[in-house]
C-alpha cells in the first residue's frame, strides 16, 4: 500500500508520516509533498519519499499521483489560518480550493489509462464550515448543521467539502471530508496554545517578560494532533464515501483557563499584554463540535488530555528554541 500526503510539511502531515512509519511502512510506500512548510521537514526526511510541490499548479500534483497511483490520498495541504485569508483572500480560495480539484482532476486522468485506479481520498475540511452556526446553545454541532463560514478560509473549506462530495456523487472516487475542529500539539505554530506555549518558553528564558495575547474569552475544545491521526486513518478504513465527519476534541475550554496550566509547567509567573494585532475582525464564541458520528462509524476515541498535550508542546519548543531542557 501507498499513502500520498499533501501538505506533509505541515503538522498533521509530518505526524501523520510518523504514524505511518511508526505502523511499519518503510520510506518508499510513504509519498509527502510540501510547499513553504511550517514544520521542520528534516524531522520526517527519512521516513518518506518528500518532494516540493505547490498544489496551485496542476502539473505538478499530475505529476505524483501519475508517477505512484497511491492508495490512500490525504489532502492536507492548504493555506490554513483564518487571519492569514483576510489579508490574503484570493491567495487562500487558489490553495484550498484550485488546490483540491487539481488532486480530483488528477485522479481522473490516472483513471483514463487505469480505469481500475480507485483510491480513497480523506480531505481536510474544518469546523470554521460552520462559522456563525457554532453559538453556545447551537454547540457541539452535528454535520448536518448549517454552514455559515465568518472568514475567508472558512469559506475556501466550505468550497473543499463540497468539491469533494462532488467528485464522489459524479465520478465514484471514494472521499471523506474530514471536518477538523481545533487541533495542536507538538510541531505546531500560529494557533493559539503554540502561541502561548512558545511564548512561556521564551518567558521561561528571560527572552521575554508578559505573554502577548489576543481574545482569551473564547471557548474551545481541543484535539491532540496524535488523537487527530488516529481519527484520519481510521477514516480511511472505515468511514463511509462521500460522508463528512466532525473530528473534535470532547471537552471545551475557555482560552484564558489554559495559562494558569501552561504556568504551573514552566514554574514562573508572568502578566498579560493584549495585543490588537491579535483581534480579529469576527471571532467565533464557542467551537465544539459533535464527534458521535466518527466514534459510531470508526471506534476513535480520544487519548491525550490537555495536560499532557501542554507539557509535550513545551518540551517540543525547549528543545527548539534552546531553552530550558
């Protein structure tokens, strides 16, 4: 079996090379391409066959899936920050969503001289579908639940999801949409905990004095990147085609209840600095979703708590940053 990732130089990406090599497959049966990568891409080198591709350009992405036909495609790839989309809308809607009919176009054309080439296809959507829906008495949402997008991004993702239902229902490629709701750990940057924890490390070194933050009244639920791989493989062996699923974290958290954690591991004290950079323009007050469907269809369950996820993070950005070990 082969495993095509797009977007492999990102964190659930590289994690999800991990998982698989963790599994047994050896560097030729994982297939990872990135593009600007988020993540340090040496940390997974020898674990896949990796190769620098830009999903905005066809050929490219032609090119992989004509070269291996994998079995199992994870789109992964994408402009993934909602404040990123407000300064850059059209760059956003080029990744995301031209980025997801060149995999499904490619698809077709490998079909054209391998009419037998049937891969599944789990792509990555997210919970900023549901935008304006995701109130506290509308919480946690169900897959069915309407999608009212409040960014950008969320609407790049919205495009995502239902190309990907469309390729399903016209042309019998077997897809999941993925609803990913708000998911960090170890190797990520720019949400809110990395930001955070990242920023204590610094604290933690003297290189920094107050944590900046933006709107920590927001509540959340929080999945550990390592549950999230779990969620997505599962998926592919047992989710059904064409269906969209919520992944989600099944406990909530108000975002200013997270520093007294993230103090309590470093050892120090420290103030806030509310930082206006950080605001954005709409802010969704809740993000919880519903996960009943994939833990009927798939078994998952969640594993890692937000503790252990907090002091892993730590670790993580210490031994990259050079702080206390």
């Amino acid at each position: 079996m082969t495993i095509y990732i797009t977007g492999a130089g990102g964190m659930v990406g590289s994690h999800l090379i991990d998982y698989y090599a963790h599994k047994g497959f050896g560097p030729e049966q994982i297939i990872g391409t990135y593009y600007k990568p988020t993540t340090d891409i040496n940390e997974v080198r020898d674990k896949a066959i990796l190769s620098e591709c830009d999903v905005r350009y066809f050929q490219g992405v032609l090119k992989v899936i004509l070269q291996y036909r994998p079995d199992k495609i994870y789109h992964l790839a994408a402009q993934s920050y909602p404040t990123v989309s407000w300064e850059r809308p059209q760059e956003t809607m080029d990744i995301n969503v031209n980025g997801t009919v060149n995999v499904f176009e490619a698809i077709k054309i490998v079909r054209a001289t391998h009419p037998d080439y049937d891969p599944v296809v789990v792509v990555a959507c997210s919970s900023a579908e549901y935008g304006a829906s995701l109130t506290p008495e509308n919480t946690p949402v169900k897959e069915k639940t309407e999608l009212l997008p409040l960014h950008p991004y969320g609407v790049s993702k919205v495009s995502q999801d239902l190309l990907a239902y469309q390729y399903f229902y016209n042309d019998k490629i077997r897809t999941i949409r993925a609803r990913i709701f708000n998911t960090t750990g170890p190797r990520k940057v720019n949400d809110v905990l990395s930001d955070f924890t990242g920023r204590a490390v610094d604290i933690e070194a003297g290189r920094e004095e107050k944590l900046r933050v933006g709107n920590i009244e927001t509540r959340r639920s929080l999945t550990d990147v390592r549950d999230l791989i779990i969620a997505l493989h599962l998926l592919s062996e047992k989710g059904r085609w064409g269906e969209e699923y919520n992944i989600c974290g099944q406990k909530v958290y108000k975002i200013a209840d997270l520093i007294p954690i993230i103090k309590n591991e470093i050892g120090k004290d420290f103030g806030l600095f509310v930082d206006p950079i950080l605001m954005r323009p709409s802010d969704e007050p809740i993000i919880y979703g519903d996960s009943g469907k994939l833990i009927r269809d798939t078994g998952w369950e969640q594993k890692y708590d937000i503790e252990t996820t907090i002091v892993d993070m730590i670790s993580y950005f210490r031994a990259k940053k050079g702080g206390k070990i």
